[in-house]
C-alpha cells in the first residue's frame, strides 16, 4: 500500500486525526507526512498531532495527545461526562506532582497536582464528542474532586453538576464513599449526599 495511502486511511478511521508516533508505528518515514502537510491533505494541530482538513478541531484530543501522564478533571470531566453544558475555555488536568511536560506552558490549561496513589483513582478512557477517546476521571471521582476544591469552581457548575448527579441513574455512592475517604472529604460528601438524595 502507498504510504501516503496508509497516513490518510489511518487518519480516517481514527475520526481524523493521527500523530507523528502512529506514522512510525506504521512504518512510514516522516517525510510522507510532511509532503502530506505541504500538500494541505493534512494539517498539523499541535506538537506531532495532525488531522484530516475536512474534520473538527477536538482540543481535548490534542492536549490529551501532547502530554503521556495527565486527566481530565474538575471541570473538564463534567463537560465529557455529559453534567455541564458549558464547553471549557481552560482545560482543567489532573497530573502528578512530578509532572514535567508540554502542558506546563499553555495557557489554555489549569494544572491539578497530586500523589502518584491518587492520580490513577478513577481514571477511565471516554469518548469526546468526535469519537476520539481521552483520559478522563469517572463520575465520582469528578464529583469528589469538585467538592474538594469548591472554592475553585464556578458556583453556577457546582450546583448544577450536584443536582445532575443526584438525579443521575448510574450513580455508585459507594465508589463516591470509597473515593472520599482515600481523598480526606468523606464527611463533606457524605453531608451533601444526605440533602441532595
């Protein structure tokens, strides 16, 4: 097959987009890509993210892409799980303590820092509106961390996220309990678990 064939069909299976890694995955020289990007058959998006002209820009693929050790939070995560209808103009990101990656200089992107322990709790892929599928914590674990960090979130999406999830039907309240405790908030979720259910 030509290599110019294999970018362009792997790029469209994969909702339009394709990194610089998956090209080496496929065995193809990078030079391709870059004659594909001069022809405009392929546009560079971010740092080795690329995507099909004729498909949406997906910003939580490509930060999702930029960076190996990160999540979507807070915020972000409620957008992706469907409990906000505002889509984020910053990005909230949960990484490690000692992150060190591209995500440190953008702008667009609000930095959560946590324990190694606690950073794989509740992580779980999701797909974004496009198709693309992303790190993103569950339902509980957004709930806890918006709770934990109330003050930092905006009013208006807290309540709205606490009423939406008290309404939700595949609500765990024992995973929310079992989070809370590991995330020191159990008394503070447990008392508001008690007015909204």
């Amino acid at each position: 097959m030509d290599n110019y064939i294999k970018i362009l069909d792997y790029a469209k299976k994969n909702n339009g987009y394709i990194t610089a890694k998956e090209v080496c995955d496929l065995k193809v020289n990078s030079t391709f890509l870059s004659n594909l990007v001069n022809s405009k058959k392929i546009e560079r998006v971010g740092n080795g993210i690329y995507k099909l002209p004729n498909y949406p820009i997906d910003n939580f693929y490509i930060l999702s892409k930029s960076s190996g050790r990160m999540c979507f939070s807070h915020t972000a995560s409620l957008y992706l799980h469907n409990m906000t209808e505002r889509i984020p103009l910053v990005y909230d990101i949960t990484v490690p303590y000692n992150y060190n990656g591209n995500l440190l200089n953008n702008k667009n992107v609000v930095l959560r820092y946590v324990k190694d322990d606690i950073f794989l709790i509740g992580m779980e892929d999701i797909k974004t509106i496009n198709g693309l599928t992303v790190k993103c914590y569950d339902i509980e674990r957004t709930i806890c961390d918006i709770i934990k960090d109330k003050n930092h979130i905006d009013k208006e999406i807290y309540s709205k996220a606490l009423k939406n999830y008290s309404k939700y039907k595949n609500k765990d309240i024992l995973k929310l309990i079992k989070y809370s405790k590991v995330l020191n908030i159990e008394d503070q979720v447990i008392e508001l678990m008690e007015v909204l259910l």
